[in-house]
C-alpha cells in the first residue's frame, strides 16, 4: 500500500533526539526555546510558542485572543474537527462559512455575510497547504474589528503574494497569530506537536503563560511581592501544554529539512499536474497566482461525485492509499444536532474530494504506479460500467 502521507525521519534526525535524551533536560530544558528561535526565524515572526499538539496551539491561539462565552468564530467546515473544536473549549460558538469550489479555502465574501456583534474571530484554514485569501480576510477582519488565527496547519513552507512580495505563511503580518502542526503528516514533524507564531508580544506572553499551567515564574508579571526566591504565580487557568525537549530536538533537525521537503512536494504535484491535466474524470488541485502551496495534499475532485466510494474503494483495492479531506465539521453527529449551516460548495467538495499520495519520500516509481492505477480505475469505471 502507498498512502497518502507518510513522515520522513533520518539519521541526523534520530541522533539529534538521542543527543537529547543522553542529556541533562528531558522537558522544561533549552530546546523548546531553540526551535521557536529557529521557527520564528524561519517564518519571519517576531515570536513563536510551542505546543505539545496542534489542536493545543489553537487552544492556546483562541485563549490568547480572549475568545470566551458567548463569542462566535467563523471558520470553515473543510478543515479537521480541532479547528472548531478548540473554539468550544473556551465556551464560544463556531459558525461555519462556505468555502472557494476550486481551492478548498474559506471565501472572504461568505465570511463578512456571517459577521453579528458575537463575532469575535475568524479562523481561516490553509486547506491542503494552499494560503487562504489572507489579504482579503485581513480587509474584513479591520472592518469589523476582528481578530485573526490563521491556522495553517497545512502550510509550513508555503508563500504568498502580498505588497509585490512572497512572504511564508507565518510571518503573521495578515493575521494575529499563526498556527502550525508538527503531526506526521505535515511538513515536518515532532512526532506530536504544534506551534503559535506571532508579532504582537502581548500575545506572545498569554500564549506562553496558558502553556505552562497559566503559571509565571517571572518577577516583571507578578501581581503580588514575592515570598523568596521560589516564589511564582498562576494567573489564569492554563493547561499542561508543553513540547517535551526531544521533541523540539527532533523538530530543530526536521527544520533544516524543510525547504527541501516543500521542493519535493512540489515537484510530486507537477508531476501530477502534466500527468492528469485535461483528463475526463476529475480536476486536479489549483495554485492560485498568489500563492505557492506546501502540497500537504493534492486533492483531486471528481466531476461525477456519484463514484467516489467506488473509485475510493477501488483505489485502496489496488494499493492506492487515498483518503478524504474532509467530512464538513457540521456533519459530524457531535456537531449534526447542535448546529445547522448552508455550505453549498463545501457539500460539494466533500462528495467529490479524494486525496492521493504526495510526501518528500516518495520515490518517482511510486508517483508513477500512482498516476498509473489512478488511470486504471477511471478508465475500467468508464469503460466497464460502475457497479
């Protein structure tokens, strides 16, 4: 079987994370603090914040943005269940806008028509690794006073157009915070991990506390005079959300990578883009002029969505470990009675989408057995009938 994704981990990988277990610190050393450095560079951010997952950075994005009780969030259904979910954790509603046909993407206009005095937030969603339109969410959220979490769990590595300039996702310029998994699955991993970037250092400095318990051990924050030198206090109700210290070990090493994983999705998507353009059976992914896009997927979208369980099924069959992405959030039976949304085209997406296999190694007779069973099972479907 070929699946769909799979992490890439090598030998200086393993002996960062071994330097790192045979030292000192396994959690709470100097390594977490190393790769936000590393990161935030990378990105162009003035911070960056660490996280045991990426469902715990978005936690700690919307803790962050003072999100609670009685606040809306308007994000997107095609995006995986903790978008929307951490958006419950605080108390605050999520409210699904419907997204572009052809990227996959939250659309701005969909957005500001959702926009009530609830709102608080717009959580915009990098699907597949393609940047959103952050320009023109950044135009609505001024208008209406709004804050940004751009999560772009899909998107280390991608680049957007702005101002003349391609700028990472990440620099945080569009948007107040960013938001980065490090799962197996995306550009580069820790194993479990995530990260919240940032150029507003009052943000910086909620993210960090949430993180560690809502406890500060620094003399500048504290409310009340110290008792001694142990002295530290909790300010608000945090959460245990740290990155071990051979986690960010293994991150600062997958980092160094990154450039060259990107390059290499990149070319698997060209590679597929000359192979399947023009063909009878589905559209492939689009890259719009403003953006390069990190290949986390390369969803194709079949044009009779009446055979994706077959062709899905006849895939798998064949050793083709495609997937889907995703069920809309609001189908989901935890969220089918509790709230109600009209997303036409995320509807359609989802009946159509299927994910194929794209990761850095993916060796070019794998992409060439894929293209090849891919064709196999279209074509014997036209040919031999569906059933």
């Amino acid at each position: 079987m070929i699946p769909y994704t799979r992490h890439y981990i090598d030998e200086d990988d393993i002996a960062e994370v071994v330097k790192t277990l045979r030292s000192a610190w396994l959690t709470q050393g100097q390594r977490p603090e190393e790769f936000e450095e590393q990161l935030a560079g990378y990105c162009g951010a003035s911070y960056a914040v660490v996280f045991n997952s990426g469902t715990a950075a978005l936690h700690g994005a919307y803790f962050a943005a003072a999100l609670g009780r009685g606040d809306e969030v308007i994000t997107t259904p095609i995006t995986f269940a903790a978008t929307a979910n951490a958006v419950l954790y605080l108390g605050a509603e999520p409210v699904f806008a419907d997204i572009e046909p052809d990227t996959g993407n939250i659309d701005p206009a969909a957005v500001e028509s959702l926009i009530t005095t609830k709102t608080r937030l717009i959580a915009s969603v990098d699907y597949a690794g393609h940047p959103a339109n952050c320009i023109a969410i950044h135009k609505i959220a001024a208008k209406h006073g709004l804050t940004i979490v751009e999560d772009a769990c899909h998107a280390l590595g991608a680049m957007y157009l702005a101002d003349g300039n391609w700028r990472r996702t990440g620099e945080s310029i569009y948007s107040h915070m960013s938001v980065f998994s490090f799962h197996p699955a995306k550009s580069i991993t820790t194993g479990e991990g995530g990260a919240v970037l940032t150029n507003n250092k009052a943000l910086y400095n909620k993210l960090r506390l949430f993180r560690q318990h809502g406890i500060t051990k620094s003399i500048e924050a504290f409310h009340y005079p110290p008792d001694g030198d142990w002295y530290y206090e909790q300010q608000a109700l945090g959460y245990n959300y740290r990155m071990t210290d051979f986690q960010a070990a293994l991150g600062i090493s997958q980092l160094k990578k990154l450039d060259h994983f990107i390059e290499r999705r990149r070319e698997i998507a060209a590679f597929y883009d000359d192979t399947f353009r023009g063909n009878p059976y589905f559209d492939i992914p689009v890259e719009r002029d403003y953006a390069k896009s990190a290949y986390h997927l390369y969803p194709i979208r079949l044009k009779d969505r009446d055979k994706k369980k077959l062709a899905f099924s006849r895939l798998r069959e064949k050793g083709i470990g495609v997937q889907c992405h995703y069920i809309p959030v609001y189908n989901h039976p935890y969220y089918r009675t509790r709230y109600k949304a009209q997303c036409p085209n995320a509807d359609d997406f989802y009946q159509r989408q299927i994910s194929i296999p794209i990761y850095p190694a993916m060796a070019q007779k794998d992409t060439q057995i894929v293209s090849d069973k891919i064709r196999e099972v279209f074509e014997e479907m036209d040919n031999y009938g569906t059933k």
